[in-house]
C-alpha cells in the first residue's frame, strides 16, 4: 500500500510537560534551581566553631561501642555512653577530646541522671562544661 500526499508533523512536547510528566518534578528543579542560588546556610557550623559534619562519636575519643549519643549543647557537651564497653578514664577522655574541638580545656564533667533506666540498660549520662 502506498501513500501520497504530505504527511502531518507531530506535535512537539512541552518541555516543562515533559519535567513535570515523565522525568523530574517541577518541585524538584524549583528546589535545586533555589539551592543554588544565595549565600550557604547559617547552620553548618555548631556552636563553638566545630562543622557540622563532624563525627562526634569518633571525635569523642571513645570506642565505638560504648558511644551511644554525642551532643553539643548550649553549656557544653552531653554524652550518653555504655561504661561496660569503655575505658576506665572514659568521662575524662571525652571531656578533653570534645573541649579540644573548640580549642578550650574541659571545666567540669556532671552525671545526670537517667530519666527511663530501662531504656538502655546500664548507659550513664554525663555533661561536660568547657572552660
């Protein structure tokens, strides 16, 4: 079968159809073109100058399986660790290693508390305030 005459041309796609359609979402570019724009957030440095991509459990100086929660607060740092799991001198060995991120010497270390003991069984909380 043979056919004549002048054949239709095909509609061509949208682009922002075919982004929004198929490929990637339109929220999805709106959110990258933004990204891209502007100045860096504000929130990538912790109080006291230390990244926020720092590992604090291993900057914390203890073995890895004793650290459950490194955290940085506004008096200083709070860890929550497994004492079976780590050293003797554990605390202190935290407190130096976690003042020396902000380049201060540590001024005290508090036990807390645990407010739900059967939580983790056997982790101490403990504070410390660097000088």
């Amino acid at each position: 079968m043979t056919v004549t005459g002048q054949r239709a041309t095909e509609p061509q796609p949208n682009p922002v159809q075919m982004a929004s359609g198929r490929g990637v979402p339109m929220s999805l570019i709106a959110l990258l073109t933004l990204a891209a724009c502007g100045d860096r957030m504000t929130g990538d440095i912790l109080p006291g100058g230390i990244p926020a991509r720092t590992n604090l459990h291993e900057a914390s100086g203890l073995p890895p399986a004793s650290v459950r929660t490194v955290a940085r607060r506004d008096f200083g740092w709070r860890v929550i660790y497994q004492p079976s799991a780590a050293p003797p001198n554990a605390e202190s060995q935290a407190a130096v290693a976690l003042c020396g991120l902000e380049r201060r010497a540590p001024l005290r270390i508090v036990q807390q508390p645990r407010i739900d003991p059967f939580a983790d069984p056997g982790a101490r909380i403990f504070d410390i305030h660097c000088a």
